[in-house]
C-alpha cells in the first residue's frame, strides 16, 4: 500500500521522488544500470534552461556524466535556401543514461524503487488505483492512493485514463564510429521533408545524426536528409547503432495534461516539452518540482495546487510554438 505510485524514472520522475516527503513512494521504471534498457532518442545535450532547473536543485553534474567535446556553438543549416550560420551557445555534452541514472541514485532510501520493471497496468480500484508490473517475469501488483505518470511521450497512465491526441514525430537516431572531436552541435531544417529539424553532434568518440519526422515514409526521409547533409560535409561511414522513439509536440495550450484529482501527468507523459527544439529535461525537472511541492504542503489539495502553478509553463511553451 502507498500513497503515490510513480511510473516513470527519467528526469520527471526521479525529481518528484527525491523531493518528496512524508510519504510512501514506490517508483517503477523499465530501465536500469544496464545500459541496453535505455531506449530513449536523445541528443544527450543539457540546454541552458535545464542547466537552470539543475542550478534551482543546487545540484552539479558529475564528472562522470559528461561527455566530450563540451559545446559552445550551433551550426544551423537551412536545407532549402543553402544558408549557415553559427551562433554562440552553452550546452553540456552527456551520457544521457548516465544522467537518468545519476538522478535515480538521489532518490532517498525510503522510496521503493522498481528498476528493469515494466508497468503493464494501471486501473482505478476502490480508494485509489491498483498497479500491475512484471520483474524479471514475476507478475507483482501494488495499490496507491494517488498515481503519477512520469512515462514519457507513450505514457500508459496518459493512455490508461484519458482520451488526448497531440501531434507527435517518429524520432530516429544513429550513432557511428567517428572521432573528429568536433565542439559544434549542428541543427538542420528542411521544410521539404519535415515541420521539426535535423541534429548532429560529436559524443566520446561517436558522431549521432538525428532527425524528428512524420508521416508514412520517415525512414525514406532519413536517408534524403543524410544525402543532402552530405554537401556539407558529414559523413555517414561506420554505422553503429539505429535507435527511434516518439515525441510530442504540444501546439496548442490543451495540449499540455496535468491529470485529474488522483492521477497527476509531469513531463513529456503531460505534453510538457518544447516543439522548437524537442527539449524536455527543463520541463521534466520543472513539472516535478512544482507538483512536489503541491504534495508536500498540501497533500489533499495537490492537484489544484499544481494545475494553477504550472499554467506559466503551459504559456512558456506556447511561446516556443510561436518559435517554431
């Protein structure tokens, strides 16, 4: 028996569970140290306004956590009229499981935490939910009182209990074995192909090429973006791996889900993501902490509490649909 059950371990969920208080806390999530559980599509760049959230937390980044080259400048590319330009800014290069991981070990050792788990039910029983999961392929079930869903852009809990459609890209990403340790992170926009963008950056002696697309052929898209990016010198020898995912792209304010009056969206898994630049990592960490706080000053009464204090951050995001 607990009183919030957390689906989701990633930045959303790991904050809320390390800033909780009072309360008890089980946290399921399907990855784990090993690094093949990880499947999320991601740069694994740290942008200024999480490095914001993470200063808010007076938390630093470990040494370990980061990746290089560190980055200070992006290369922006438009396909369709031939224009580049480079401009200054501050990223932080990371191993992004890494990071997932770093922020799981600041969970207290009070929370209950389900690692290389994978949730496979949520339903609404009397007095609260009933949460059904498989651990090494042991069937377990627990019951809370009030439900978060930290599970990003295909939440189950999102899915589970509300009826939501948000425009939404197939994400595909490759790494290959180059070493050119290359301090610029590339952005391309081709609006022949896709409303989203193209990114390129060096990590630990990797070069990742990714892309956000739609539609029926986005594999096909790929490969012309990859050709087109060739001109501007980018290779595509020694393919490692493939990896894709979906993301949302809120654009419009009812977009954004917080929940209802038991069940609580942070995060992606609520729409809290940019659709300019596909960055979560703030939102993630922001959502969590306001509601968080919403729980710990007054538990009965957290839903209203956390609905009204992140509308600032569902405007924030219409801005950076204005940016798009």
């Amino acid at each position: 028996e607990y009183d919030i059950a957390i689906i989701g371990a990633g930045p959303a969920g790991a904050t809320l569970a390390r800033l909780l208080r009072g309360f008890r806390v089980a946290v399921i999530d399907k990855k784990s140290h090993k690094e093949s559980t990880f499947q999320k599509v991601c740069g694994g760049l740290l942008a200024p306004d999480a490095q914001k959230s993470l200063s808010r937390f007076q938390l630093e980044l470990p040494l370990s956590v980061k990746a290089q080259p560190q980055i200070f400048s992006v290369r922006t590319i438009d396909l369709n009229s031939n224009i580049v330009r480079t401009c200054h800014r501050n990223y932080i290069n990371m191993d992004r499981h890494k990071f997932d991981m770093w922020l799981i070990s600041l969970i207290p050792d009070g929370v209950d935490l389900f690692l290389d788990t994978k949730c496979t039910d949520v339903r609404r029983e009397s007095g609260g939910f009933k949460v059904d999961f498989l651990t090494d392929g042991i069937k377990q079930s627990l019951r809370t009182k009030y439900i978060v869903g930290a599970d990003g852009a295909k939440s189950l809990v999102r899915r589970s209990f509300f009826k939501h459609n948000i425009q939404q890209y197939t994400a595909i990403q490759q790494w290959y074995k180059q070493d050119r340790d290359n301090p610029i992170y590339t952005a391309a926009f081709d609006s022949d192909i896709t409303s989203s963008y193209a990114w390129g950056l060096e990590k630990d002696g990797y070069f990742i090429f990714g892309a956000a697309l739609s539609g029926e052929n986005v594999l096909k898209d790929f490969d012309v973006l990859k050709e087109k990016m060739k001109a501007y010198g980018y290779s595509f020898d020694g393919l490692v791996k493939t990896e894709a995912c979906l993301v949302l792209s809120p654009i419009k304010l009812s977009d954004t889900l917080t929940g209802s009056e038991d069940i609580f969206l942070i995060g992606e898994a609520g729409g809290f993501i940019s659709p300019s630049s596909l960055e979560g990592l703030s939102y993630a960490m922001d959502t969590a902490a306001v509601l968080a706080d919403a729980f710990n000053k007054h538990f009965d009464k957290a839903f209203q509490i956390y609905k009204k204090r992140v509308f600032r951050l569902r405007l924030k995001l219409l801005s950076k649909r204005l940016k798009m």
